[in-house]
DNA sequence: GCACCTATCTGAACGATGTCAACATAATCT
DNA sequence: AGATTATGTTGACATCGTTCAGATAGGTGC
C-alpha cells in the first residue's frame, strides 16, 4: 500500500514520507519544546516520538539511549549559553562591568529556559564533568576566563586564574538555580524586578564586583 | 507474643509480623540507603518497598506520592545540613573564619552525600521553593545570616543583608554541585586535597573571605 | 531497466515503574 | 465481645525504556 499516512502532527511544511528526512533534528526540537511546554517529568522518549509523528523506536536509529538525546538536547542549551555570554560580554561598557554583565546574561539565560537548564547540568552532574563543548573556543567558560583577565586579574598565574573562574562559575550557577525561588519575589519586586535582584546579588560576590572601597574612615 | 515492640528494629532473622511497626521511617532510610548506595536514578518507590520487605503498594499508607517520600528524604539532609553548618560555625575560631568554614562545611557535605544532596534541590527546585525547614531556627540559613552580621555585616539593613545571605548561600551550592567535576582534578591534586580547592574557590568569593588587603603600593 | 546494500522506520513484545481499587489483618476503642 | 481505624497484600492498568524481526526507502553497481 502506498504511504496514507495522515502526518497529524506535521509540523511545518511537508507531509512526511516513510523516511522523515531529518528525524534527528526533529527529535532535538520536540524535545526541547516538551521540556519547555510541560517540564522536565513530561520528557519521555515516547512524547518525543510521538511528538514527531514517528514510532517509539524510531529514535533508536539516532541515539542510543534517552540519555544520549538529552544530551544532544542539551548541547544545544550550551551551545546558546555560551552566545549569550559572549554577547553580554561584548556589549559592557567596560572591563569591570562585564562580569556582572555575563553573569546576570548566565542567570537570566537559566531563568528563560529553567527545564533546559535544568537538563543540561542533570548531564553534567551524571558524568560529574562539564560539558566537552564548555571548554571549546567560544565557549562561556572561556569568555568568563578572558572578562577576569580583562577585569585585572593575572594572566600568568593559571592557578589563580582557574579558581576565580571556577567562583564566578559557581556563583552564576548558584544564583541561576536559586533566583526562582518564591521566597524573593517581595524583594524582587521591592527592587524592581528579577533583573536587578540577580545584579543585586552577583555584585555581593566579590569576583564580580569587587567592592576596594576604602573602609569608612573611623 | 503477639507484640513484639522490642522487635520492632529486627529485620533479618524473624519474619517480620505483618504490620511493620515503623514503615515510614524505615522506608526513608531504605531510600536514603539506595540513594546513596546505587544513585538517583535506581530510586523507585518499588525497589524502597523491596528494601524495607514490604509490597509495592504499601508505602502509599505513608506518603502520598513518590515525591512526598522524597519530600520527607530530603527533608533529613537539610537537617542534617543545618547541623552541619551550625557545627562548623561554632567551631570557627573568630567570626571571619566563620563564613569560609561555614562554606566548606556546606560543600563537604554535598560531597559526602551527593544523591541525596541532588534530591533536596530536585525537590526544592521543582516547586521553586526552599524547603520550610531552611528558614526555621537552627537552619543553615539563619546560621550564614547570622555569621554575616558576626563579620560585620549591618544587622539594621535587611535588603543588604539577605542580598548578602542569598550570595553566599547561591556560591556555596554553585561550588557543591561542581566540585565533583573531573576537570578540577589535577587542580585539586596540586592544591593538596579536594578541602584545600573548595577553601580556596570559596575564599575567591569575596563574602567568604573579604580580601581587604591594601593593593600593593606602586 | 535490474539486483543488492544500507539506513531508516514500524509493530509487537518484555520487564519495570507509579498508582489505584479491592481485600486481609492487626491494633485500638467502646 | 464487636466496630472502627490503621496498616498490610494482591492484582490490575497505563506508561515507560528498550529490543528485535520485518517493512520501506534511497542509493549503489550492473
């Protein structure tokens, strides 16, 4: 018989033969459009399947495993992590405010896509190692290395170099998880809202902000 | 000899009488056990059932959900966190070396207990909430507020000082979710031990260890 | 045109899981 | 004692991740 297939949930343009053409891009947006819409639970590989108009062992011809989707699923988070970084970097007005810039790029980055988010630090934490792709060249970590030698620090002491890192690393993070939290909206919106809360707080930290303000004489 | 009150802990030899005695509580241990021996992601409800030798469906007379038995999980590592930071906040020997020791012994704990440490802010994060227990009285919470204001911080300024409490708090899990990370392995190595490494990113900080030190003359 | 090969997709299956309803047993209260 | 409540068990259902045998297409060489 030929191909009745009804396409019910084609989704741009073509109605889909037996070969979806470009099924493994197709996986990677319907899952994170899964993950955005109903949140991380929701994220089987059947909904993504389905979700693509294809059979539950369709994607077994593209990943491995469900983990190795995710995975895929959360390059691309990194991927456009590391953009968003680069890009509050390159827009600061000076060497000093380019970190908290990336910082506040980093959480408000978490805040828009907290399931994906979410995701690509569950891979992290499973395999307790960054992503392969956080240390390539355009990288976020890169760029926050790069802002704290801009910003004054030692270029030649790597060590130091690798733990400032690591500190604004952490605290970004921190804050990208934590800033949701429900027990800051009064001071959120005391504050005018979540983007001056999460500068409010990264500039308590000292890496990005660091305070020499003399002492108060006295 | 129908009651067996001093037997109630037995759970190898004699048959267990067919009411448990204490399920819930051993249901929260046998979680804590598999979470810790075999990791997240093998903690069913099914498999805490086998473990406390009950059926499949008796945990549902103690909690109403899988999630309400991570709930009550979780609920011991944040007590457990709280004492640890209260402990490490007593045996700081002034109050500056309070917040870095307070740090480290947030982090250590993360390390010692990772799957139950990811479980507490699983739970946390999904309903964008701290749990209740982090605001009570000995929680770790009050503990770093009150170790600000012990190093100096204004007691009279409630935005700063939550700012403040939010920043240290949000640095400290940044730091415990990524100190396992493979790549700081050698840094570790050469720093002498992974405390050392936690200390000194923690002391990078700047709420942990404010560096007042005047910047080199010249 | 042909036969063949490989990649891709389907269908049906298996074991495991979360959860529920119906029933069984024990502890407790009158 | 009997009734009630708390706590177990059994059995079922839908869903999940995964595998495997077979169907279907796109491409080769002839």
């Amino acid at each position: 018989m030929t191909h009745a297939h009804e396409a019910a949930h084609a989704q741009e343009t073509t109605v889909r033969p037996y070969h979806h053409g470009d099924l493994s891009r197709a996986l990677v947006q319907a899952g994170r459009r899964i993950l955005e819409n109903e949140g991380p639970a929701a994220l089987s590989l059947r909904a993504v399947a389905r979700e693509a108009g294809v059979s539950p062992a369709a994607p077994y011809h593209h990943f491995k495993d469900k983990c190795d989707l995710l995975d895929a699923v959360a390059k691309e988070g990194w991927m456009e992590l590391g953009a968003a970084v680069a890009k509050a970097r390159a827009q600061a007005p000076d060497a000093q405010g380019a970190m908290t810039n990336i910082g506040v790029a980093y959480v408000c980055f978490a805040r828009d896509n907290p399931a994906l988010y979410r995701t690509m630090y569950d891979g992290a934490c499973d395999r307790a190692a960054m992503p392969d792709h956080a240390k390539e060249a355009d990288s976020g970590w890169r760029h926050v290395r790069e802002a704290l030698i801009d910003a004054g620090a030692d270029p030649d002491d790597g060590r130091e170099l690798e733990l400032a890192t690591i500190g604004a690393w952490c605290a970004a993070h921190g804050v990208a998880e934590m800033a949701g939290f429900k027990e800051f909206d009064s001071l959120k919106a005391a504050m005018g809202g979540e983007e001056a809360f999460v500068r409010a707080v990264l500039e308590h930290v000292g890496i990005y902000a660091r305070r020499h303000k003399v002492p108060p004489p006295g």
